[in-house]
DNA sequence: CACCAGGCAAGTA
DNA sequence: TACTTGCATGGT
C-alpha cells in the first residue's frame, strides 16, 4: 500500500479550516451552467483564468455557448473564437471531442451524463482525446456535482514543499490521498480545491522558495 | 526582456 | 518506461 506521512492524514482538515478562515469562502464557479463550467474546465488547461473569460465572453457574444451549436459547429471557426484562451487550435479539437462524445454517448444531455456513477464517467472522460485527469475531475466536481478531487500543480508544489506528501507523487496518488483522508462531501472539495488554488497563486509561486506570509508557513520544516 | 498561467498528448530513446 | 517538446495568448 502506498504509504503517508500520518500526521499529514490527521491535519488535513485542520489545514483546510486554516486556509478556510485565512482566505475566506471562494464561491467558486458560482453562477454559472454545466456547460460554461465544462468548456471553461478545458479553455483554462494551462491558462490563466482571465484569458478563459475572454474566450468566454466572446463565444457568449456569437451565442455560441449551447451544446447544440458547439456539437454543430466547424472547427475552425471555433478556434477563432476562443482564440484569447491560447492553444486555440488544439482547444478547439479537444472541445469538438467532448461534443462528439457527448452527443454519441448521451445526446447531447449534460443531465444524463450527470445521472452516471462518478467513475463511470470519469473514465469515459479520460477516453476523450484532450481530457486529462484535472480536467475530468474539474467537470465531474464543478459541472456535475460528483464528489471528485480535483489535484493541479499547485497542489503538488504546496503540499511537497511542506513535506505532507512525497515529492515524486503522480496525479493519482494525490488524488487517493485527499479522498482517503477526507470525507467525500462535493461540498469540501469544492472549496479545499479553490483554497488551494488561491494559496498558491498568491503565496506558493513557483519560484519562490519560502512561504512568506503564507498561511501554513508555521509547516515549514526547521 | 523573461517568466508564468487552474494540462495534455505526442515524440524520442 | 521515462524524459522532452509542442501547443499560444495575455498579463506582470
């Protein structure tokens, strides 16, 4: 079995209450439909947030953000339109992929598609070419509702560097970690995800070695 | 100017 | 299997 730190498994949730009254609530992905979240989950791979709004914005301005016109619509015109978003080219195909899989597989119904078992569809989303595990966990958590994980580098840099998990973990093992330590609530990995996310935009950069003013600077090793 | 951003897949040895 | 490279715009 793979083993962890014990003291990490016990101080999980002492970290997200940290984090918690630290930065306060996230409200993440908030107001929006299923579908907004989905293709905002692929248009972001790699990107910062406010490239994917105006992506965003601008396929809402063509009145393009409907299953039925990007299950329809050309490719290439798409990548035009999501074009502040970068990689447009290969972020148009990925979407085509998840429209075609959607309309085959489930008519093009987001709600059925959310009546299957998580890991059901979590693999069905790893099937599609362009759709890795942050992606599919982030459409499974944010757009459906499933009580998924959702790890991305910064997970990995923040808790590696405050040695509560190995340096060497992979995508899965992080994943495992949190949903074995935590109890399954969409609700929590909602917000410990956004938490994260925001910790390390804001105290855990990629370059800085220190934690700074970070909020679990006081799990910084002697 | 360099560096980074809520990844992923394809190519190489 | 284990690295490396390509994909691309926009902000700091």
């Amino acid at each position: 079995m793979n083993s962890m730190p014990s003291v990490a498994r016990s101080q999980l949730l002492a970290i997200y209450e940290r984090l918690h009254s630290f930065l306060g609530p996230s409200d993440w992905w908030p107001g929006e439909t299923s579908l907004e979240v989905i293709v905002g989950a692929i248009l972001t791979q790699n990107t910062s947030w406010r490239n994917v709004e105006q992506a965003l914005a601008r396929l809402k301005e063509e009145g393009a953000l409907s299953v039925e016109r990007l299950t329809r619509m050309g490719e290439e015109q798409l990548a035009e339109w999501i074009r502040p978003a970068g990689y447009y080219r290969i972020k148009a195909r990925r979407l085509k992929n998840f429209f075609r899989f959607l309309q085959e597989d489930y008519h093009g119904q987001i709600g059925a598609l959310g009546e299957q078992p998580l890991e059901k569809v979590r693999d069905q989303l790893l099937g599609i070419r362009g759709v890795g595990p942050e992606t599919a966990d982030s459409i499974l958590l944010y757009a459906l509702g499933k009580p998924t994980f959702v790890v991305d580098t910064y997970t990995h840099r923040i808790f590696s560097r405050h040695l509560l998990v190995p340096e060497e973990s992979d995508y899965e093992g992080l994943r495992s970690f949190f949903m074995e330590a935590l109890p399954g609530e969409v609700p929590l990995f909602n917000e410990f995800h956004a938490l994260i996310v925001r910790t390390g935009k804001t105290y855990c950069k990629k370059k800085a070695p220190l934690c700074g003013d970070c909020p679990l600077r006081d799990l910084e090793p002697a």
